[in-house]
C-alpha cells in the first residue's frame, strides 16, 4: 500500500466516523451484514427459497420495478453497465441501425470503457457538446440518422441537470420524427419526479425503454433493472445471458433492493427539497467568507445531488476537511478532485440524504466557512515556510 493509499483510508475511516454528515457513509461489512440480516420490505416472504437463476424475490423485484416504472416487464441485470448494452444492442437490430445519439459526456462515453462500441459494435453521434441534454432543435437538425435517441436523467458529469418537462417531451418527439427510438439511462430516475412535478410511471412512458439502478439513489448492495415492452425485455434476457449475467443467487441484491424501493423511494423527494436549502446555505456561507470565486451548481438542485466549485486544490480541501472532522464530528465534504478545466478549481458532489435532514442553514454556512478558513491558514503557513 502507498502513502497515498495510506492517506486516504485515513481520510475514508475519518469520514465515516463523523457523527454529522450531510448523507451516510459507505457501511463497514458487518453494519451492512447486519441490516440485511433484519431487513423485511413489506409483502416479502424471507422463509422462500433462495433465487437460482431468477425466479423467487428476483422475479418479485422486476415486477414491482415494472409497476412502479409503469411498463409491461423489467429484467434485473448485476450491473448498469450491461443494461445499457444489451437495451442499446437490442434496439440497434430492431431499428436496423447501429448509431446512437448521445453526449460525449454521458455515462455511456465517460464511464463505461466505450463498451457499445467494443462489445457491441455501435457507434455514437452528438446532437450538442452543451453541457446539458440536447434540445429538440439540435436533435432535428443532427447531420445523419440514428436508430436510438439515448438520454442520461438526470446529467451526472454536467451537474445531476436535467430539463425542463416540456423540453423532454420535445426532444422525444423529435426522435420520433427522424424514426428512431428512445432509450432513457436513468440509473438515478428515481430522484427525478419533484424537478419534473410528475410521476415515475409518466416519465418513463415518454421513452421506449428505461434503465434504472438500485444503489445509486436507493441504496441498494449492486443491480439494476431494464424495463420495457414485453417482447423487448424477453430479448434482452436472452442477451443477458449471453453477455454473462444469468448469475445463479443474486438474492442479497434483489433483497436489498426492495428495501430500499419501500423505504428510500418515498423519502426521495424530502432530500431534494432539503439539496435546495443546503444550496442556498452554501452560497451564503461562501460568500460571507469572501470566498473570491465559487459555484454551486445547479444553483438550484434538480435532484438530491448537485456540484460545489472552489477555487483551492483538491488536497487542500480535503485534508483541511478531515483535520476539522476529526477535531469536531462534522464532515461537510469528502472527495474533491481537478477536472483541469476550468483551471484551478477544484470540485465535489453533494448528495443529501437521511443524516442531511438535520442539517440547518446555520450549520452549513458555519461549516462551509470554517473549512475556507482552515485552507487558507494552511496556505498561509505554507507561504511561511517557503
């Protein structure tokens, strides 16, 4: 191990023993172990038999999934990742086109190692380079055709952005027009309903097909789930299994995944509504520290997820962050990192959740300002000894 793994296992372990905190830590094993051991979603018989390869509390699982989303069926798949292949390959022989339309900072191009393209066969184009989803106009006037109109709800890279209702509709529509489907990544989906003041059934009508994740917003162990027609879903089993995720026992998953549908979901919308006030409190407190430049960004949340700037470094930030959570109890941020562009900025997450809710606006401008004032007493003490 390095020293730079050393630090930052210091840095994790001083985190997730923070008694306030804006959402909850990674668990330790035994603390999951545990809550899994006593977790008991109502409706859900525990004395059934284990699932093997499908069927019992997985078959259960895709079927409230499918309730829920308001499609015909759902396939529960171990990862996202695969989801989004198989849905994005079964459309491509559907609609006999192997283009997708997307955006170059999409999760599909960021964080899944190109695999449409190296596993699939598909290749992308980009309606826009806008840090947002594309407009109707952009998606009419795209260059070439496409079978598949793929969108991220909500944009992790950009913000957690997402648009307007009527902008959504609109640049649906004009996929349909150029005769091409429409495939929502919504691995976080579930935070969406307050931003769009609809439900979950009403989003994801306007698309074809609908990824969704069990542990991004939900809390789930791992898993994700592909809804859609019920001809569609059936080709995609079959793909799942050739893409290797027929697994014999995923019960943990599917167990805790249920949970979190029963107990996350309905809170969902109490953490958005709460980002909002720790969004304000941040701008308060950073600009009463006279703080020269920052962003909070969405300045309004669109989800319980939103991004903060600073114009420190990244290790600045976190190691003034952790020496306060060690002498206070409160951890306000965690990992900070430096995109490069813009320069000399550095940025994090935040995601509110449970523990968030006791937060006032108070403390997180208190927060907020003594973790400036930490930073630039370190920068201060480093200019005295260079």
């Amino acid at each position: 191990m390095t020293d730079a793994d050393d630090l930052m296992t210091r840095r994790r372990a001083t985190w997730a023993a923070a008694e306030h905190t804006l959402s909850a830590p990674f668990p330790t094993i035994s603390a999951r172990l545990a809550r899994l051991a006593t977790t008991s979603p109502g409706g859900i018989d525990l004395h059934q038999q284990v699932d093997i390869y499908g069927g019992g509390i997985v078959a259960e699982l895709e079927e409230r999934t499918a309730d829920l989303l308001g499609c015909e069926e759902a396939a529960f798949f171990p990862t996202g990742t695969m989801a989004q292949q198989v849905a994005l390959r079964c459309w491509a022989e559907r609609t006999g086109s192997s283009v997708v339309a997307s955006h170059p900072r999409a999760h599909l191009e960021v964080h899944e190692r190109a695999a449409y393209a190296v596993v699939s066969g598909l290749r992308t184009v980009h309606p826009t380079h806008a840090p947002r989803i594309a407009t109707a106009a952009e998606v009419r006037a795209l260059g070439e055709p496409f079978g598949t109109l793929m969108l991220e709800l909500p944009m992790l890279e950009p913000g957690y952005v997402l648009p307007e209702w009527e902008a959504l509709q609109e640049v649906v529509a004009a996929a349909r027009e150029r005769d091409a489907v429409v495939h929502f990544d919504g691995a976080r989906l579930w935070e969406c309903t307050t931003h769009f003041g609809r439900g979950l059934a009403e989003i994801a009508e306007l698309a074809d097909s609908v990824y969704v994740s069990f542990y991004k917003s939900l809390g789930g162990l791992s898993g994700a789930a592909l809804a859609g027609p019920a001809g569609f879903v059936a080709e995609a089993r079959a793909w799942r299994h050739r893409y290797g995720g027929q697994v014999f026992q995923q019960w943990p998953a599917a167990l805790a995944a249920l949970e979190g549908l029963q107990r996350e979901l309905p809170r969902l919308p109490s953490y958005v509504a709460h980002a909002r006030v720790v969004a304000e409190a941040l701008r308060e407190g950073l600009a009463g520290a006279g703080v020269p430049y920052f962003r909070v960004h969405p300045r309004v949340p669109h989800t319980h997820q939103f991004q903060v700037w600073l114009p420190y470094g990244a290790e600045a930030l976190m190691e003034a962050g952790t020496a306060l959570t060690e002498e206070t109890g409160t951890c306000l941020f965690r990992l900070w990192t430096e995109p490069g562009d813009p320069p000399g900025l550095s940025v994090t997450a935040v995601t509110v959740t449970e523990p968030g809710l006791a937060w006032t606006a108070q403390d997180v401008a208190r927060e907020a300002a003594a973790l400036v004032e930490r930073v630039r007493k370190a920068e201060a003490a480093g200019k005295g000894t260079g």
